[in-house]
C-alpha cells in the first residue's frame, strides 16, 4: 500500500514541521504531490499503526464503494437495495480501477464519493457545490466540474464550489504556509514528480499519444489534439439534456486531458456503468466493464522503455481506457440519443426514473436547472513503485 504510506508521511511532515515537497518514502522513493490541504487530513493516518492504518485503507475504501454504488445508482434515476449493493459492490471490486485504489490505499474512491454526493442533490440544497469545492483542493482535477458547472449556467453553485476551494488554500497558507507558497508557485506545475507520462500506467491522452509516437516527450504533439478533447469533452457535457451524461461527460474529459491519470484514477467507471445499465445499454455496460476489468496494459511488455515501443496491434491494448472514453465521447459529439433526438423531444431517456415529491425527475438536466496529482506515482524505473 505505497501511497498510503505516502500520505502516512505527509501526515506526519505536518506534525513534525518537516518539508512536505522534500521526502520521498518506500523503496521507490514516492514524493508528496497533492495540495498542502491534503497533508493536513492525512494527519490522523500518524496515529495508529501502520498495520492498523493499512486495514483501516482497505475497509475504509470497501465501504466507499458500497457508497459510490449508491450514489451511481442515484445518479442513474435508481434506488439500489442493501442487497443490490453488496453484491454490485463485491462485482465492482474486480474492476481494474477500484482493484488498484485498494491495493495502493488511494483515495480515488473518497474524491468520486464527494464529488457524485454533491452534483446529484436536489437543485437548491444548501451549499451545493461546496463538497466539489472541497475535492479539488484535496487534488487539482475535480476542478474541471466548476467549469462544468460554470458552461451550464449554474454560477451560484459554481461560485459556493470555489469558495470551497479558496478556503481549502487558505487553510493550507495558514497551517503550512512555506509548504503552500512551494506547492502553488512551483511544485504544481513539475508534472515530472508525479511520472512517466509515457507509461502504460497512464491511462491518459498525453500517455496515449507519447506511446504511439514513442517518444518520452512528443511536446507539442499532444498540445492540440488534447485541446481539442477538452474543448469537445466539456461542450458536450454541457450541452447535455440529461444532468448525468453531463457528468459522466466532464469526468471523463478530466481523465482523458489531464497530463497523467493513472489506471485506478478511472473509478468512474462504476457509475458510467451504473447508467447504462439504468438506460437498458446492456450489451455497452457489458463491453465497459470488460474493458475495465481486462487488464490488457499489464499483459504487454513494460519494463525500461519497452513501453514506448510497442507494435502496432499492442497500442489498443495498451490504452484501452482513453480509447473508450474517446469512442464515447465521439459517439456523443456526432450526434446521440441524449444530444440530438433526446432534446428534440423530450424524453426522459431512462426506464424508471426517480421523482422527487414535488414531481421532478431527479438526475435530469431540466430537474437541476441550466441557467470529476496523483498520489499513485509512476512505476518508473527510476525510483518508483513496483508495476501490477
């Protein structure tokens, strides 16, 4: 459980007045790459010991799985049953994504949970948007929903999301001000101590892209095509009748454009999955969750650079989750259900939506108004953790 251990020792920096940026722990000599603010809520993993606190990882993220099932179900216009989630739960478990959150102690699963609790209360409930907030001080890309928020025309959310995030600053300035001043002016954007983008452990477009051209820094390369994503991706997503393609659309627009994204920071799965089940898509939900649980990535070849040179028919197998984001996210720019007929008529797009008492339907873009780094460092050869 490497990055549990991480983040055990950025507890501790805070405790013991340590440089936060300037340890590295475990023999593949991991550094703190999260915000200050997150340092200060890893401190209570310093008082207990380390057996304890890797026990306390494993149950903690078992059961915000069995919550995230909830909320994915919540999201699809469901209501799941206590059995209905254990067993989704137990089902879920073998998902790669959720797999490696668990097996690391990351902490993908909690920022998911926040981030879904929040989009999918009722329009109006108190400080909506502060939870979202909250999340993307603990680690950067959850900001990219304010955004989302912001192109849908929900200001007063978007502008409680960043009070939220402001005051997640401000209480790591206070707290840890030299830590904060090395983070926001330096740190952040020192892509290089978090990984490898070429890896196959990133799973993003940047780590496709380096991959198929191979090349450790195809530079401007990426820059355009990455552009193009995010610009599409958030369009889409806001452009949306139904609040939870949205939402889905813009997770997965954060994960495909960021720099790097790990293979357990798809965990997003689970509710992608959750809604196209809730939508009768079976044979698509079916095909997701063989992709994210296929492993293909670490069936190729991968030690030193191998990664970068890798046969054509390999490339699929070595990015399959951006490659399925991106079919979904073209599927819905060229014109699906949900973007095209959908608004032309207005129909709910789903079996059995669940209503409020006051009759609207929740999960809905007109039932909320118009108007989802990383603590998993690289398995590099350089001082990194060890590859699945």
């Amino acid at each position: 459980m490497a990055d549990a251990l991480v983040y055990r020792a950025e507890g501790e920096a805070v405790v013991h007045g340590g440089d936060l940026y300037g340890f590295t722990v475990t023999e593949w000599r991991l550094p703190a790459t999260y915000p200050p603010f997150a340092a200060v809520l890893f401190v209570p993993a310093t008082w207990i010991p380390v057996p304890a606190m890797k026990a306390a990882f494993v149950a903690g993220n078992v059961l915000l799985l069995a919550h995230l099932v909830v909320l994915s179900a919540r999201l699809a216009g469901r209501t799941a049953r206590a059995p209905q989630v254990c067993a989704a739960t137990a089902l879920a478990l073998w998902l790669e994504p959720v797999f490696q959150t668990v097996l690391f102690g990351q902490i993908n699963l909690a920022l998911a949970c926040l981030v879904l609790w929040d989009l999918t209360r009722p329009p109006g409930a108190r400080a909506r948007g502060l939870a979202l907030g909250v999340a993307a001080g603990i680690k950067l890309t959850p900001a990219v929903f304010v955004v989302h928020l912001l192109l849908t025309g929900r200001r007063r959310e978007a502008a409680t999301a960043t009070a939220g995030f402001a005051t997640t600053l401000a209480v790591g300035a206070v707290l840890l001000p030299a830590a904060s001043a090395d983070f926001w002016t330096g740190g952040l954007f020192e892509t290089g101590r978090v990984g490898k983008v070429w890896i196959v452990d990133n799973q993003s477009l940047p780590g496709l892209i380096a991959r198929a051209a191979g090349d450790q820094a195809p530079g401007a390369a990426w820059a355009l095509p990455v552009a193009v994503v995010a610009v599409a991706g958030l369009w889409s997503a806001a452009r949306a009748t139904r609040e939870r393609h949205g939402i889905l659309l813009a997770a997965g627009t954060a994960l495909l454009v960021s720099p790097i994204s790990w293979s357990h920071h798809w965990v997003w799965c689970v509710p992608l999955i959750a809604v196209l089940l809730a939508e009768g898509r079976v044979p698509l939900a079916a095909l997701t969750a063989a992709v994210f649980t296929a492993r293909t990535m670490w069936l190729l070849p991968h030690e030193g650079d191998l990664d970068l040179r890798l046969a054509w028919w390999q490339q699929p197998l070595a990015s399959p989750y951006p490659l399925l984001a991106l079919a979904l996210l073209i599927r819905t720019v060229v014109g699906s259900p949900d973007t095209s007929a959908d608004r032309a008529t207005g129909s709910p797009y789903r079996a059995s939506p669940s209503r409020r008492p006051d009759g609207a339907t929740v999960g809905d873009r007109s039932d909320q108004g118009r108007g989802a780094e990383g603590g998993a460092w690289l398995r590099s050869r350089s001082g990194s953790r060890p590859r699945p």
